[in-house]
C-alpha cells in the first residue's frame, strides 16, 4: 500500500517539474519576443559580450593622432625609444647614472594573446626612456588627450609612474640626454611614498612679461587613490586639456578631478594686482601691545610673596593603630639566590623587597608625618592689573604697492609645444608596466584606442575572476526576481504535498498502534465481526508449535487458579482458545491433567481472523524482511457471556 503511495508520488513529483519547466520556458519566450521588440539592438550586443571569445589584435588608431604606442611591436620599438645616457646633476657618481633596465614584455599575469608591454625592471635606480611625437602638439584650438595604462604588478611602495609630455626645443633635441632638468610641458601620472598617493597634473607656465617659467600643480582629487596602488591590475589614466582652460583627469573611464586652469593650481597662473611693499620697515615707536600692567598700581603691605603654597595640618594626629615600628617593605622571606649569581661581579646578594604583611590591616607603617594641607595665606606673586594700552596702533602690516610683475593671462591653456614623450622615473619597486600611450586631439579617437585595449584587459579579468553568484546572475540574464518567482511557484506545491505525504503515514502508524493495543488486550478491534465468530461452529484446530504460542507464565498461573470456573463457563461459551484442543458437543470435558498446556492450538475462526490481520499488516508495512521470523499471532483470552 506504501509502495503504491510512494510510487504514485514520484510520479506526481515528476509530473509537476515538468510543468514548471514548461512554463519557464513559455516566458523566457515572451521575454525574449518582447526584448527583440523593443531592444534589440541592446541585447545583442551583450549576449556577444557574454559568449564572445576575447581576442587581441593590436590596435590601428585612426584619426587626428600625434603619437601611439602599444609596444607589441619589438623591432619598431627599438627604432623609435631612446634610453637614456645622461647623468643625474649635483648628486654622487654611482648613483647619478641613468642605468634603470627596460624591457619589452608580456605582463606577469591577466595578460592577452600578443599583448605586450614596456616594463621597468629594476628597482632603486634611475631609469628614463623617451620617444618623439610623430608631430608636434601644439596648443592652438584642438583639446590635448593624453591617455596610458599603468600596471604595478609588484605594488609601489615609493616612486612614481607619471609620464612627462617634453617641450620642442634645442634641450630635447637629443632625447640620450634625457634627465630630470629636461624641460616638459605636462607631467601626468601617479605617484606614491608612504602614505602619500597622488595623481600629478603639472604643467609648466611661460610669464608672459619675463619669459620665465613656473610649474603650477593641480588641486588633489576629491576620490581615494589607494587601490590602483595595491591591486597589481591594469589602470587606464586619461587627460583631457581644453582650449577653454578646463581640464578632465579620469581613472578608468571614471572622472576624478576637473576643474580650471586659472583657478585649481598653485600657485595661481595670474599673480595679485597688488604686493606688499618689500622696502617698508616698521617704525620703532611701533606699539602692537593691546594691554600693558596698570603703571599706577601698588603691591599691598600684607602680600606675603614669600609664604609656602603648603603648610604642615598642625590639627592632624597620628591614627590609632599606627606600627611605627614597622617598617613598610621588607625582604621577600621566601626569595632564593640564583645558581648563576656571581658575589664577584654582581655584588653582595639581597631579597628583593615585599610589602609589609602586617601593615595590611593596620592604618600605616613606619614613622608618621602629619599630612601638608594649602596655605591659606598664600598669594604668590604679585603683579600688576592689565589696563588698555593707550598707545596702541594695531598690528602692523607693510604696504601695499602695485606689483611690478603683474600679469593676466587668460589663455594659460597655450602652453609650449609638446615634441616627445617620456618616462623619468626613481621608485623602488620594480616590474612596473606602462602600455597603449596614445596623444590626440579628438575624445572618439582615445575612447576607441581604449576600447581595443584596455577594455578587453578589463574583460578578461572579470571573466577569470568571476564569482558562482556572477555566473548563476548571468545564467537568469540578470533577472533574479523572475527565478525567485519560479523557485516558489515549484516549491510551494510540493511542499504542501510532502507535508500531506507525512500526515498520512503519522495518521497509519497512530491507527497500528490502537490496532495493536486492542490486540494484546481483550477489548474489540475495528476488524473484530462477533456475529460471524458467534455463528461459526468448532472446527478442527490448527497445531501451532508451543515456541510460537507459548502462554506468558503471568497467563499460566492465572488459569490455574481459575481452572474451575473456566470449565463451567466453556459448555455455553463461543469457541475459544483450548490448551488441548478444540472440544466437539459429543465429548466428555477433560480433567484437569489432561488440559494440561504443552501445545496452544487456535480455533479456526480465529486463525482466519488473524491470517486476514497478518494480510492488512503485510500491505500496510510491506513484505516482511528476509531472514526475519514471521509474526506469531497473539493468543486470546476466552470471553464470557
């Protein structure tokens, strides 16, 4: 009956996933249709993303560009770089050389196919690598796009990865003499030395007046900078220079400073109007003192200056109880010498001290002084009042006078024209990685450079380091509410039919266990039919082994004891259980030797009753376990009338 039960459920279970399934897949496809409808154009393009298989081919850059660069191309690098053979000035010989090692190389790890990379290799020393514009750049109307990718696959613990846009001019005429006094235009980059991380935009002002040059320094940017300096990943740093005097520094497509020429650096492009005048001195009779002590004022006759700030209290006495012949430490009693101590070179050996035991309960040890209380007549030392200084003038200031370097320029965005790009650079880390330098003056131009690079750098690394939860979202297409509406929509039903499945087996073995109660007992059982019992005759008994239906000794010594009255009640009672046998109506009742139990029998009424209990029990529980005995049938006791 269970099995039935059982099999009957699997089939519903089965039956009702399908079901479900189904009808995801129904409106997956009326989403899909819809989408199509609607966005199609949307969704294309990330079912490519998804599936797509990232390849890398070196980038081709179209367009208005003054200088590209993806070092994949070793033999062309070699032709185009120039490293350094200039010495550092001012500083000590062995360390003033230019002799940083540069490399040409795929990246340590998250690298493309055929993507390769110009890599500083050593650490501590200083290293400078420049390479000439195809153009020059100069700033006239066109924007200035300056974009790079910086990898510090071994962190940065101090140094720089800034990238030095050089001015055109007879110093940059012979880029083997590249060194830190070079002169450049831009400086645009990150830099970090301890805790100082930091995003430089310099640029380099010609005064309009005097001809001299002065490096102006952008404001810091608002966002943290400390991840791309700790993450070993690629970064893309992207500049943009407008003619308008406003500028753009991005991290990763993300814009983290803006701002203007004219108002965000220091010091200011535009000096004041006004300076103070350096050749104004202050006058002598200059009096900047707002209060002076009251001239007028006298010192009383009863100041004391030279009382105490404390006294002896003269009222205090010595507390009762007080061991002033205690002293307050003692030896420790208990301290032993060291093995090593040696009286020659450490001296005579003493107990370190203890605090006094006995001074534990007592109010204090050792000699008593009374305490020191304030000095009532104390005053200190006298001074005069403060009063308004009658002759004060405020606090001087020089004058001011016009500044005879004064200047406006308004166009600060017409820098010096750029001829070269550059790397100069002392840091002590190395394995730093700088990768796809491209110069331009059109944004479209650096957006597709960056998306045929740096992109697919950023891509691949998401895949690789995609999570089960990223893979799970993309598998429902970014719809998690859906699958959560689907997951309940099975769910639900099935578990009100495991709760149903598991009330209807509690509710069998309940109705097993009244049934086998009932059983042991002579109380009826739903199963029990008097009249059919009442009208069958005795039939031939069945011989059971005595193992099988052996009495209870409790059983045994109560039919003893009632062995009389059971014999008057048999003639007139329905058939019953005998210890001998069943008795026919033409036999002679047995003595009491005779009925002696050694095997139990069964009238066959009975055993029919039974068997068809056994029957009941067999397809409730199922078949009985093999090498298990069969069930003997429970006796019962013979009711009266």
């Amino acid at each position: 009956m269970r099995l039935k039960l059982y099999h009957s459920s699997y089939i519903y279970i089965c039956a009702l996933v399908f079901v479900c399934l189904w009808t995801h897949c129904r409106f997956e496809d009326i989403d899909d249709d819809d989408d199509a409808v609607v966005t199609t154009e949307e969704i294309v393009p990330e079912e490519a993303v998804v599936n797509e298989e990232i390849n890398y081919e070196s980038p081709r850059p179209s367009g208005n560009v003054y200088f590209a660069e993806h070092f994949d191309d070793v033999n062309r690098f070699k032709q185009r770089w120039v490293s350094s053979e200039a010495k550092k000035e001012g500083i000590d010989e062995n360390i003033a050389k230019y002799d940083g090692r540069w490399e040409v190389e795929p990246p340590v790890k998250d690298g493309l196919k055929g993507d390769l990379g110009l890599v500083l290799k050593s650490k501590a020393k200083h290293a400078a690598i420049s390479a000439r514009l195809d153009k020059p750049f100069s700033f006239v109307d066109k924007p200035l796009i300056v974009q790079y990718e910086v990898v510090l696959q071994e962190g940065q613990e101090c140094g720089g990865a800034y990238l030095k846009l050089l001015s055109a001019g007879k110093a940059t005429a012979d880029l083997h003499q590249f060194h830190d006094k070079t002169p450049y235009t831009i400086m645009f980059g990150p830099d970090k030395c301890g805790n100082d991380h930091k995003l430089h935009f310099i640029f380099r002002h010609k005064n309009p007046v005097n001809g001299t040059l002065s490096e102006k320094h952008c404001k810091k940017p608002k966002e943290r900078l400390e991840e791309p300096f700790k993450d070993k990943q690629p970064h893309l740093y992207t500049l943009v220079v407008r003619p308008d005097n406003s500028f753009t520094i991005s991290l990763d497509n993300k814009v983290i400073n803006e701002g203007s020429l004219l108002e965000d650096f220091t010091p200011p492009v535009n000096p004041p109007n006004e300076i103070d005048d350096p050749n104004d001195k202050k006058p002598d009779d200059w009096d900047e003192k707002e209060k002076i002590p009251d001239p007028d004022a006298r010192k009383p006759d009863d100041w004391d200056e030279n009382a105490p700030a404390m006294i002896v209290d003269s009222s205090a006495t010595k507390p009762e109880g007080w061991l002033e012949d205690e002293p307050e430490m003692i030896p420790d009693p208990n301290a032993e010498k060291p093995d090593d101590w040696d009286t020659d070179m450490d001296g005579d050996w003493e107990a370190p001290l203890i605090p006094n035991p006995v001074c534990e309960k007592a109010p204090g040890c050792g000699p008593w002084k009374p305490p020191m209380v304030a000095n009532p007549a104390y005053k200190g030392k006298w001074r005069a009042p403060l009063i308004d200084n009658p002759n004060y003038k405020g606090k001087w200031k020089p004058r001011r006078i016009p500044n005879p370097d004064f200047f406006e320029d308004k166009s600060p965005f017409k820098m010096t024209t750029i001829s070269a790009v550059g790397f100069e650079l002392w840091s002590m880390s190395n394995m730093i990685l700088f990768d796809n330098i491209i110069v331009t003056d059109d944004p479209a131009v650096a957006e597709r450079w960056a998306a045929e690079t740096f992109i697919l750098k950023r891509r691949k690394i998401d895949k690789d380091s995609e999570t089960l939860w990223e893979s799970a979202m993309r598998a429902m297409n970014y719809k998690p509410g859906w699958w959560a509406l689907y997951f309940l929509y099975c769910i639900v039903p099935i578990a009100i039919y495991v709760w149903y499945l598991c009330r209807r087996v509690s509710e069998e073995r309940d109705e097993h266990r009244r049934t086998a109660e009932a059983k042991k007992t002579d109380a009826i059982s739903p199963d029990d039919n008097i009249e059919e019992i009442q009208e069958l005759k005795p039939r031939n008994t069945v011989p059971t082994s005595k193992s099988d239906l052996e009495v209870p000794e409790e059983e045994e010594e109560e039919e003893e004891e009632k062995k009389t009255a059971a014999a008057a009640a048999d003639a007139a009672a329905e058939p019953e259980v005998a210890t001998s046998g069943v008795q026919d109506e033409g036999e002679k009742p047995k003595g009491p030797e005779d009925s002696k139990p050694e095997h139990t029998s069964v009238s066959e009424p009975e055993v029919e009753i039974i068997e068809e209990e056994e029957e009941e029990n067999k397809d409730a529980d199922g078949e009985t376990a093999a090498g298990d005995a069969p069930r003997s049938p429970k006796k019962r006791r013979p009711r009266k009338e």
